[in-house]
C-alpha cells in the first residue's frame, strides 16, 4: 500500500499533490477527555492543518499485562476527533518519549527488570513486542489507507541523543511494519552530525528538532539526506518548567520568527507544543544535570499558542498570519475559535486541619524486609513510602547515613520530626540525631520527585537504593507502608484523617486555578482527584482545575502537607506561573552549545 504521504524533490505530496506538514503537538494524555475536542478545535484555529501526539505507554499500561485505552486513555477516540475536525494525525508511539513525562514513557515494572532500556536487550525488546502487540491494533484501522487521519508514523524518539544500537531501530521499525503501519515513517534528532548519524535509520525519513536556527539544521539534514524534505518534527516554541527555577516563556516575536523562517525554506514542521496542558496527578517527570534531580512542575503550559486553559495567546496570533498562508488560506478563512469557557471568580475557604503526617503514610499494611526495598520492588514508583525501623542510639549524638536516597526524606524519632534530607551531588544524605541511650522508633517518609525522563539516567529508580546506618552500623529490620496518591480516590480520602479539607461552592462547573498559600510542599485534590503539587520554591503557585472536574453546588478539595500545614485554598480565574525567565529565543542547535547554556536539559523534548 502507497503511503499517504510521499516525497519527491525535496517536497511532500500528500496523494500526489504538493503538501506542507503544519502540524502542532498536542497530548491526550494531559487534557481531560471531556475537553480534547475543545483543545483540538483551537488547535485547528491557530491555523494547523495536522496534530502529533506522543503514545505514553505508562499511562496505558501502569500494571503488567493490564493496558486500558478507556476513557481518558481511549487513544483512538481521540485521534477520531481530530479527524472528524478534519485533521491529519501523526503518531509517536515511542515506545519511548521522554516529554518531560515520569520516565520517559516508559513502565516502572520494566525498567525495574532491565538494565538496558532502548536497546536491543531481550527483555527490554520482549516487552516492548507485547506493547506494541496490544496498541498498533489501536492505530492500524486508523491510518489514512484505511479512511482514517494518521498519515505518519515516528519511530523511537531522539534516538541519537541516546544511544548508539543501530539494530534495535531498525528492529523497532520492523515491528511497525509487520504489525500493519503502512504511512510515512520518520526519526526525529537534534541537526548535528552525532544525533542525526545515531538516530537515522534506512529507508526512513529523517526529521530534526530544535529551538532556532533553521537554516543550519535544513543543511545539517541536507548534507545527510539530500532529496529528502525539510521536516522540522519539533519546533521549541516554549520550554517547561523544574521546581525551583522561573517559568520559562519565548517572546511571540522570536517564536514567529523561526516558524517564518522554517516555512521560508519550504519546510514543514511540528510546533512543540501547540497545546502543552498539564501534568495531573504524578506523571510529571524529572531531569538530572549530573549535579541534582530537576522534578518538572505540575503545568505543562510551555507557553504554547493555547494555554494549559485554552485561553489564547500573542503568539496564536502571529502564528495564524504565518500559517493561513503556507496552505493557501486567509487568515478569515481558518476554523473559528470555540466559545472561551466560564471561569471561577476568586473565593477561597478555610481548610480544616489533618492529623500529622505519620498517621497516613502508616496506614497501608506493612512489607517487612532485612534492608530497605525500592519503591520498584514495592510496585509502585511515585508517591510515598514510609521506612520504619528500630535503632538503638547511644547516649551521645551519632549520625544518621542515607545512602541512594532517590529523593527526599522526612526523618522522624519516636514521632518527632527530625529534619528533611535530600538528594544531592553527595555520595550519601547525612543528619544527626541526638543521643537518647535507648531503642528509638526511626521513621524515613521517602517523596519520589518524579523518574528521570531523559539521557543516562533513565530508567533510574525511587526509594533508599543502598543502606541506611546510624554511625558506622547498618539499620536492618524495616517495615515499609505504601502511600500511593495518585490511587488514591474520593472513598479513600474521605477515610484517610492525615488530610487536611477545604469546601467550595460553585454555582456551575467552570475552569479555576487552585492555590493553597504558604510555605511548604503539598499535594491537592479536586473531588478525588489529585491535581498535582504544589512548593513553595516555586515557581507554579495555582494548579489549573478543568470545569470537568466541578460539581454544582459543594466540591471537596483535600490537602497533604509535607512541611507546614495549610489554613486556606483560594481559586482563581487565572494562573500564575511565578517569575518568569526568556532563554528559549537563543537556543543553539548544536548539542554542545546547548549543554553549555542550559545544562543537560535541552533537547530533551
């Protein structure tokens, strides 16, 4: 079967027609489903005429051998809207994606069992053939050779940063094939000469990503792939966001200038991210710079065209004048913008205060082991889980050794907070506790901040990884309690006295921005469902409610606290991203020049 989308001369044909890719990325598994038509439409409006999205096998696939596409994760629903809003679709089905999501997309209960992800290692390669068994069978029917929207394809995803196994792409692609993709295949890498001559595989379309320079990377691709077209695969019109930085935005006018310059050179392009949304509950993932973890924030606003609420931007103007043109419409003549949702007014309400932090964590039933186990070997690889044993302290202060703490504890004696330790450039995190000549009960609430989502360290797991000891002496006998927040639902909170409670009024569902002001670091849910946390480091200080999530009348909000408790929950009508810092506009191409600048964190889309 002839592909849909075909090249000759540098050039796109779509049924053999001329045909430039306006495509904006979009992910389904950041937006509530009762608002994917909503967010496509204002897509279509900004003037694109396809969508990608990446496939987060994580989010399918949380239990071994249990994959579910209901609901919020009915993939092929969503990919239907966009087609009966007349739109192509590209898909991105990894298997990994990195997107700044926990882990890269990829199952805890795999990279539990293997040491090489992304390569040609058995077990890795035997998952990923029973994924990909249980998800093409979602994408096939759907392609359009078979009257459906999907036109392409990606293979992997910015492989050349990565890795170097030639013959497991090769293999990924190979099992695309067999399993009934029959549209345009592709690779997405940064245009230098490493990633590109890593990621590129025979036969395949070579596509790049990057933030500026357009013409460097259409001649970097060039000098690889003479005759094939241009294909910008992500175009880094926004950046997100680590806790304890400033939100990261790129001017309109630098933005639209790179997309001009893109479609100057006759090329197509993926605007990353068209619509960023947000990273409800715990799926936000983490970088590492090689110094310390970089947990991603709850929004994935990326200061994209359509915000994480749908509202509208400068740039969704200027990129309308841009791209109404390069497919021979008017800007009068692109989709019209839907009706802007109602938002709430400001209100906020007291919040009823929660026992103390111990009380829940300890809830669940206690896995006894010798030494501390992994959250990986617990099941579970987010949330909290609490290490309690007994230590016989001597009558003078010792020191207390964490060794692979992956990434904060809450260090408790006989009850009694102690201090917070955390994951750092050190070989171990060390506190000192007071000499009481006697057993003490030592507790250990361990916080995962989210898995590494690209370079080396993916795959990395939570927990205290190697031994915990009091002075020289190693700490054996340990209880563990599982605190799974993102399990949790409105039946369990209601029973679960360590939450502190908040009731709001509304007079019809709308959009809303929640805030639980103060110091400290908590998580907070919506009517059972957790929205995602909240630091006071900053620099997010709302997390956005979707009107879907409302009820009429009385709306539960809980609280964890962390640290320090909070009194009051306000909503808002508007976000508030905290200080904002432009960087973006000068982003390198190259991949040395980018480290230098930003750290290990660019190309990592």
């Amino acid at each position: 079967m002839i592909p849909t989308l075909t090249w000759r001369d540098g050039e796109f044909l779509k049924h053999g027609v001329p045909h430039r890719i306006l495509s904006g990325s979009i992910h389904y598994f950041r937006i509530h489903p009762d608002l994917w038509e909503d967010r496509l439409r204002r897509v279509a409006a900004t003037g694109f005429n396809t969508i990608d999205t990446y496939v987060a096998w994580n989010f399918h696939e949380q239990e071994e051998g249990s994959p579910d596409f209901t609901g919020p994760r009915d993939l092929a629903r969503f990919i239907t809207i966009a087609g009966d809003l007349g739109l192509d679709v590209i898909v991105r089905p990894g298997p990994y994606i990195c997107a700044e999501w926990t882990n890269g997309g990829l199952p805890s209960w795999l990279t539990a069992r293997t040491r090489a992800p992304r390569s040609s290692d058995p077990v890795y390669q035997d998952a990923v053939s029973r994924w990909f068994d249980v998800l093409l069978p979602q994408l096939v029917p759907l392609q359009a050779g078979r009257g459906g929207p999907v036109v392409a394809v990606q293979v992997e995803n910015e492989y050349g940063s990565y890795g170097d196994d030639a013959a497991h792409l090769t293999w990924l692609r190979q099992g695309l094939l067999d399993r009934g993709i029959t549209e345009l295949l592709y690779t997405a890498d940064g245009p230098t000469e490493v990633m590109l001559d890593a990621g590129m595989v025979e036969d395949t379309l070579a596509a790049a990503t990057f933030g500026s320079r357009a013409e460097e990377a259409h001649a970097m691709l060039r000098s690889r792939r003479p005759g094939e077209p241009f294909l910008c695969a992500e175009f880094w019109n926004g950046w997100f966001d680590h806790w304890g930085e400033n939100h990261h935005v790129r001017s309109p006018e630098s933005a639209a200038a790179t997309l001009r310059e893109i479609i100057d050179l006759g090329g197509s392009v993926s605007v990353y991210m068209a619509h960023g949304g947000t990273n409800f509950g715990l799926w936000a993932g983490a970088n590492h710079d090689g110094r310390r973890i970089q947990p991603t924030v709850t929004s994935y606003d990326s200061d994209a065209p359509v915000g994480e609420d749908g509202r509208v931007s400068e740039k969704f103007r200027l990129y309308r004048d841009i791209l109404a043109p390069a497919t021979g419409r008017t800007v009068d003549e692109l989709p019209a913008l839907p009706p802007t949702g109602p938002r709430h007014a400001f209100s906020s309400a007291p919040v009823s205060p929660g026992a103390d932090l111990l009380s829940l964590v300890s809830r669940s039933p206690a896995t006894r082991a010798a030494g501390p186990l992994s959250f990986e070997e617990l099941g579970v690889d987010a949330g909290l889980v609490t290490y309690r044993s007994t230590v016989t302290l001597p009558s003078h202060d010792v020191h207390l050794t964490v060794r692979g703490l992956h990434d904060r504890a809450y260090v408790f004696l006989d009850g009694r907070a102690l201090g917070l330790l955390e994951r750092d450039d050190a070989e171990a995190a060390v506190l000192t506790l007071p000499g009481l000549g006697r057993a003490a009960e030592l507790t250990l609430v361990v916080e995962a901040l989210g898995c590494v989502n690209y370079g080396p360290l993916l795959g990395e797991h939570k927990g205290i990884l190697g031994g915990v000891q009091v002075d020289r002496r190693l700490v054996h006998g340990w209880d563990h309690h599982l605190a799974p927040l993102d399990r949790w639902g409105l039946d369990d909170l209601d029973g679960l006295d360590g939450l502190a409670h908040a009731v709001m009024d509304a007079e019809a569902p709308a959009d809303g921005w929640l805030a639980a002001p103060g110091d400290g670091d908590r998580f907070v849910w919506l009517n059972g469902t957790l929205l995602g946390r909240l630091w006071s480091r900053g620099p997010q200080r709302r997390l956005y409610a979707p009107a879907p999530l409302w009820h009429t009348g009385a709306n539960q909000i809980s609280v964890l606290d962390l640290t320090h408790p909070a009194t009051y929950v306000e909503v808002h009508p508007d976000p508030d991203f905290g200080p904002t810092e432009e960087y973006i506009e000068s982003l390198p191409t190259g991949l040395d020049d980018v480290s230098e600048e930003l750290g290990d964190t660019a190309q990592i889309a």
